[in-house]
C-alpha cells in the first residue's frame, strides 16, 4: 500500500516538476533586450550630425549610418521571430561598431572644424588687407574693365565668406574665401608687377625733373613739373617750389603716350607753346603745350615700323594743362587738369616757351603709395 502511494506521488509530482523546470529553462532563455545599446548608437550619430560630421568625416559619418540601419534592420528581424529564438548579438556588434564610427567622426569633425576656423579667419584677413590695398588704389590707377569686374566679384564673395564664418559655416566660409583669393590675388598681382614695371623709369624720371630745376635755379626761371603718380604740378621759380596744386589727367595715363584717341597723358620735356585766354578755350584757360617732341615722333614712327601701332592712326597733339578739373577722378583725353582758381594762376605764372616737365612719379614707389594712404602692401 505504502508503495503504491509513492509511486502514486512520483507520477504525479514528475510531470509538475518537468513542467516548473522547463518553465524556468523558457524564461533564462529569453535574450536580453537590445535597446540601450541601440539607443546609445542613435544618440552617438545625432552627436555627430550635430558637429556637422556629414560635412567634416563623410566617410566616417557615412560608415557609422550604415551600421546603424544595419542594427535597426536585424533588430526588426530578430522581433519577428519567436521570443525564445531571437538571438540580438548581431544587432549589440552593429550598434557598438555605429557608436565608434560616430564617436570617430565627431573627433574628426571638431579637429577640423578648428583647423579650418584657424585657416579660414586667416584666409579672410589676408583677403581684407588686400581689399583695403585695392581701395585706396581704385581712385588712382587706369584698371581695365575685367579687372574691375573681378575686384567687385571677389569682394561679394568675401563678404559671404564672412557671414558663414559667423554662421560656423566653416567648410562653405572657406569655399567663397578660396572663389574670393582666386579673384584678387591675381588682380592684385597685376597692379603690383604693373607698379613694379611702371617705376622702373624713376631714374630717368628724377633725372629728367632735377635737370631742369637746376636749369630754373641758374636761370632763375619758372619751371611747371607735373608728377602723375602724386597727381600734382608744381610750379618751380628759381629752382624752389612755390605751388603745388592737384591734378588730373587721361583716364590711361599710366600708359605711354603713342597715339591720337588712346588717353594717354604723355611723358618728357615739354614748353609752353601758347596761351590760351577765355572765351578760346571751354576749359576756363589752357595752356598748350609742345606735345609731340622729338622724342615722341621718333617712338612714334618706330613702333609703327614695328606693328606695334596701326599704320592708319595719328601721333595726336593738342596736349593742354586746362582747366575745369576736381572731378577727383582721371577723365580727360590725355590732357592735364586743375581747378579753374588753380589754373589762373598758372596761367598768370606761365609764358610762352615756360619749360614743362611731366614725369611719372618723383618719389620711389613705397613713398608714392603712402601718399595715397596705402598703408600696407600685402607681399603675395
């Protein structure tokens, strides 16, 4: 009897004790949820998106995307799967690998973005010095009209470059500094060589001038000497300086002068060849001078030889110092301009057969561009 119950209770108490096991066996085999590692990734990758990491690591920023959709994609496969069964460590590897590459990318993106903060900045200062060097000699040099163009482009787009480096815009900021260089720099370059060239002739120039005031000195006469670069004329009496007036001249006056039509104002030893009273003249008073000399009609008929000039075209004349000028800008046909009270009393001062020396520039080239209050002169 007492058997017959122990077997009783083992048959009974089996299946319970299988079914109690196999129960505890089902829920230790439920894997652990996936998500705070999934949720790591994601806010990794929006870390990244924020330091702009599509822009600085695109690569990387790249990489770490893809394996975040990758840990979304078995996530949702492993979901449609029986609880049981679901296996999450390839969703926990492709989360982790995520959150490194985007961990990466950020490191990346913040070293470059600062890198490149530190080379924009200095790309748009450089910039803005050579702006400021243009600016001051816009009002006094010829420049043609591309150069112009470029100047006015170049200067738009460091203005936008400087708006986008406020904007930490670094990557677009250093894109339209880089359009703006490309822009300036090589204008810049062509007024310095333009300079460096023109000046060339300061010797000859400063020779040329300390002649004939030693000429005035001796003779105690008037001397007129325009220097073109200063744009003054100075008027000479006995060999000292007694009045130096402003002036303007032909729109290309740093060109030589070597034809009828191409507003040149020329260069070298002139005279006085008549006076021209009001009511002659629709420039208040002139005085016109003996242009062409010697020396132009010689240059004039070898570069014609030459090909360099047109075989149709005439050497001109009609040079004056006249007035109607302080347009503050180069506007005549290659004439020299002054102010009407100016001109009086040039025109009082001056006779007949009055030597006139007009010349580049009396001064070196660093001297004359601090006259025109250029301060720096970038060295590209």
């Amino acid at each position: 009897m007492r058997r017959k119950m122990i077997r009783k209770a083992f048959i009974i108490s089996t299946p319970v004790a299988f079914g109690i096991a196999l129960i505890i066996l089902l829920f230790r085999s439920v894997p652990d949820s996936p998500a705070d590692k999934v949720d790591y990734a994601r806010v990794s990758l929006a870390l990244a998106r924020q330091c702009q990491a599509q822009k600085y690591a695109p690569e990387l920023f790249g990489k770490a995307s893809a394996l975040f959709d990758s840990a979304m994609l078995c996530w949702k496969r492993e979901n449609q799967r029986v609880i049981f069964f679901r296996d999450y460590s390839d969703v926990i590897d492709y989360a982790r690998l995520s959150a490194d590459k985007s961990k990466q990318a950020i490191s990346h993106s913040r070293n470059l973005a600062k890198s490149l903060e530190n080379t924009v900045v200095q790309k748009i200062d450089s910039l803005n010095e050579i702006i400021h060097t243009l600016n001051d000699l816009l009002r006094k040099l010829p420049l043609s009209e591309k150069q112009m163009n470029d100047i006015s482009s170049g200067k738009l787009l460091l203005r936008e470059s400087e708006i986008q480096y406020q904007q930490k815009a670094f990557l677009e900021a250093g894109y339209k500094a880089q359009k703006s260089e490309s822009l300036l720099v090589p204008v810049f370059q062509e007024i310095r060589q333009k300079l460096l060239d023109y000046f060339q002739s300061l010797p000859r120039w400063k020779k040329m001038a300390a002649s004939a005031i030693e000429k005035s000195a001796n003779t105690r006469s008037t001397l007129i000497v325009v220097d073109k670069f200063a744009r003054q004329l100075i008027v000479y009496q006995a060999g000292k300086k007694k009045y130096v007036f402003d002036a303007e001249f032909g729109s290309n006056w740093m060109q030589p002068k070597r034809m009828k039509g191409d507003k040149a104002t020329p260069e070298g030893l002139y005279s006085v060849k008549t006076k021209i009273p009001p009511g002659k003249t629709k420039y208040f008073r002139a005085l016109l001078l003996s242009y062409p000399n010697a020396d132009d009609m010689a240059r004039f008929d070898r570069e014609k030889k030459q090909g360099i000039i047109p075989k149709y075209v005439s050497i001109g004349g009609l040079i004056e110092i006249h007035g109607g000028g302080g347009k503050q800008i180069d506007w005549t046909d290659g004439c020299i301009a002054l102010e009407n009270s100016d001109m009086l009393k040039v025109y009082n001062i001056a006779d007949q057969g009055t030597p006139v020396v007009i010349v580049g520039s009396l001064e070196d080239l660093d001297t004359a561009l601090l006259r025109h209050g250029v301060t720096s002169y970038p060295n590209l």
